[in-house]
C-alpha cells in the first residue's frame, strides 16, 4: 500500500519537490532559448524554477500553484529573478497560449489530467511541448489523442547506486500541434 502524505488527495497530489538529478535527466536532449516560456504545473516551493534558473535559463518562467502555503515559499525566493512569475491559482484557469513549454510533476489525478488536455486542445493556437515527470500512472491518456506526438519515454529510478525514487518513475515528453478543424 502507498503511504501518501498528509496533503495528498487524488484531485490534488502532495506537493513534494523533484529531484535535481531526475530533472538533468528529463531534460537533457532538450534545448530552450530565450523566446521559451515555460509554465511549471503545480510549482510546489520551486524546484523546477530553480532548476532552469540554474541552468541559465533566460526566458519567461512561471509558477503555478494552487496551495498558499506553498505558494508563498516560491513567491519570497523567486522576487530576486525577474524573469518569474508565481501565480496562485489553478491551471485550469490560465491561458495555455502564453506559454511553449509546461512542465508538471505529478500534480493531480486522472480527471484533471483530462480537463487540462481538453482545455489544451480546445485553446492553444501554436505548437507546445509538455514534459510529464511521474506519468506511469495516468499518462496513457495522452496516448493516441490527435495532435500528441510523443517524443521520449522512458524510466528513472536508480542513478548508479543511488535511488533517485523508491519505484520507477515513468516519464514522458510530448508535442502537441494544434489540430484543423476540416
Ligand atoms: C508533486 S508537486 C511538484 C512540485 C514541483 N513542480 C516540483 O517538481 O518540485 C505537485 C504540485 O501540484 C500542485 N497542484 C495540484 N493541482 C494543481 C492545479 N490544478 N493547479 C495548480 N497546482 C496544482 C500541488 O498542490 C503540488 O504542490
């Protein structure tokens, strides 16, 4: 049996931080420049904005985070860095267009996955990638919907000796190209 935490529901999945070396690994045949605005899904305390910020990220960065608690943790850090924008709130409720890149890590359960990618294909006008850290447990829904090409898939569990999860994690990165209507 999983031993969730306290603030895990299966709307709204625990906020716990990825880890650095899960991110280089996601990340590492990608390429962003400048014009990239990249959205984290579910920011947490800002993990994922740390990471491209150390990275030497220099485009937009968002944040998006639904718990105030933790959201105010993200806000204090990431004032120094102009370049981010922590919002609090839902992202079903955010404009997909301003963004290229999303990230998320495991942030919500099945029927929020499906509202998301609903309000994606129904909204976006322009091309996105969307990287899916953790998504063996709902991501076969992005399987095979028009306008989903996956890119990469793969997973990560172990680095050399060192556990980098307690069980494989599956992750996915995927282009959505904006489907015309006929
Ligand atoms: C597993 S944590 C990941 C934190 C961070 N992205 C990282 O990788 O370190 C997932 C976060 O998504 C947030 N979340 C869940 N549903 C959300 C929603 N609809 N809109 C915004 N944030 C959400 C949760 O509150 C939680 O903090």
């Amino acid at each position: 049996m999983v031993d969730y935490p306290k603030d895990h529901t299966e709307e709204v999945h625990a906020s716990q931080p990825s880890h650095y070396r899960v991110l280089e690994k996601v990340f590492c045949k990608s390429h962003f420049t400048p014009e990239d605005s990249i959205l984290d899904i579910g920011c947490g305390k800002g993990r994922i904005l740390a990471y491209f910020t150390e990275m030497g990220f220099k485009g937009k960065l968002t944040g998006v985070e639904l718990k105030s608690d933790i959201v105010a943790v993200c806000k204090q850090w990431t004032k120094a860095y102009p370049n981010i924008q922590v919002i609090e709130g839902n992202v079903l409720d955010l404009n997909p267009n301003e963004y290229t890149v999303m990230v998320m890590y495991n942030p919500f359960g099945e029927d929020v996955l499906l509202k998301l990618l609903e309000k994606m294909e129904q909204e976006l006008t322009h091309p996105i990638q969307l990287y899916y850290l953790s998504d063996h447990l709902y991501g076969n829904h992005i399987n095979g919907r028009p306008g989903w090409t996956l890119k990469h898939r793969g997973w990560i569990w172990k680095d050399g000796i060192y556990y980098l999860h307690w069980t494989p994690q599956r992750c996915s990165w995927w282009e959505y190209t904006p489907v015309k209507e006929s």
